[in-house]
C-alpha cells in the first residue's frame, strides 16, 4: 500500500524557474560581466545548484572561489518578486496530506542553502518530515530515493514521487519508484514517450488530492 509522497520543488511546489533563471543570470554577470541567455542557464540543469554555476562560470564546483553566498543572497533577495508564491492550493494540500498520515518528503536536486529559503517563502518549512537535496557532480534523485526508502523501512510501491521534468521520470524509474508527471508545470511542454513515460501524467494540481486517494485505498 502507498504511505509515503515524496515531492520536487521547481516546478512541482510553486513556479520557480523565472527565479532560477534570474538568479543565475545576474551573478554570473556580476563576476564576469557577460549575461548568460535562459537557454544558456537552463543547458546546465539536472545538477545542484553549484554544479550549474559551475559550468556557468567554467570553475570547478568545489572552488573556494565560487560565488556560492553570492548566489543565495541574490536568489533569496529575488525570490518575493520572481516566485511569490507556491502553486494555489499547495501549501493547504500538503498539510491535510499530513494529517490524514501521508509521510511527505522533499526531494529536489537544488541544495539546502536555496531549497530552504524556497521553503520559507512558501510558508512550508514544517511540513516535510525528510528532505533531500542534489549534487554539483550528477543528478543522484535515483540515489536519495533508495536512501529514503532505507530509512524508512519502504519498498518502492509503498512511496511515489511527484517531479515536472523528464529527468524526473528517469530518475524515479532508476529505483523502480513510480512517478506522477507535474504537468501543471507552465514549462512542461511535451508529453514524454519512452524511457520518459510517467507512470501518472496530471495537469493541474487539484488533480492531485483525488489521484492519491485513490493510490491508497481505505
């Protein structure tokens, strides 16, 4: 039976690329003085947040000169004004999850130093009981879900992930978790096939509460 919800962030909680795309336009321009184009920034995705400066700026992602702190200051200082606010309805959908005994857990390839003021922003910082974060190096969503479910005693068909990007759907399939295409996303534009194909393709987030509840029946 399916007791656990596991949740990306970008794109699946609140619309937050804008805020991605701005944040690292602008300190990639502040320590170089070129600004990279969206497709620029967006090429590097699927890494954590300093694997994408990283390949930005052509440095290695453990140089102690990154901007790093740059970075988080200015992806915090945006944030009112490029994502405000979750997706309508997600912050209410999550707590009543909660407490009908759904086990909630955020798994997002951006590190703690943004996930976390995303969450503040969101007004949801209470709300998952595990949270699980990216690496500069590759995508390791695959790897956080088999950790998740080490810790908490899980087969795979006993959790399901909620992700709005192809990568998503590989990652979740990587470890035998079924997947549930966020396509309420404003930037999931195709319908994946394949290798791609969710288990579940939604596209608005009221869909969401009825689909589970029907996951886990009484």
């Amino acid at each position: 039976m399916l007791k656990a919800v596991v949740f990306d962030m970008d794109g699946t909680l609140g619309d937050t690329l804008p805020l991605c795309v701005e944040s690292f336009a602008r300190c990639v321009e502040e320590h170089t003085g070129r600004r990279p184009s969206e497709e620029e920034v967006t090429a590097h995705f699927s890494v954590s947040d300093r694997g994408i400066l990283a390949g930005l700026l052509g440095m290695a992602a453990d140089d102690p000169e990154l901007p790093v702190a740059r970075f988080a200051e200015i992806y915090d200082a945006l944030h009112p004004q490029y994502a405000p606010a979750p997706f309508p309805g997600a912050v209410e959908l999550l707590q009543r999850l909660k407490a009908s005994g759904w086990r909630l857990a955020l798994l997002t390839g951006k590190e703690a130093y943004t996930a976390l003021p995303t969450l503040r922003h969101f007004h949801m910082q209470e709300i998952f009981e595990a949270k699980l974060f990216g690496q500069p190096s590759h995508n390791c969503k695959a790897e956080r879900l088999a950790e998740l479910m080490q810790l908490w005693q899980l087969a795979p068909d006993e959790l399901i992930y909620i992700g709005d990007a192809p990568s998503d759907i590989e990652q979740s399939h990587r470890a035998g978790v079924r997947i549930i295409c966020a396509a309420w996303s404003p930037h999931v534009e195709t319908e994946p096939s394949g290798d791609t194909s969710p288990d579940y393709r939604l596209t608005a987030f009221c869909q969401l509460e009825p689909l589970l509840a029907s996951l886990r029946p009484r």
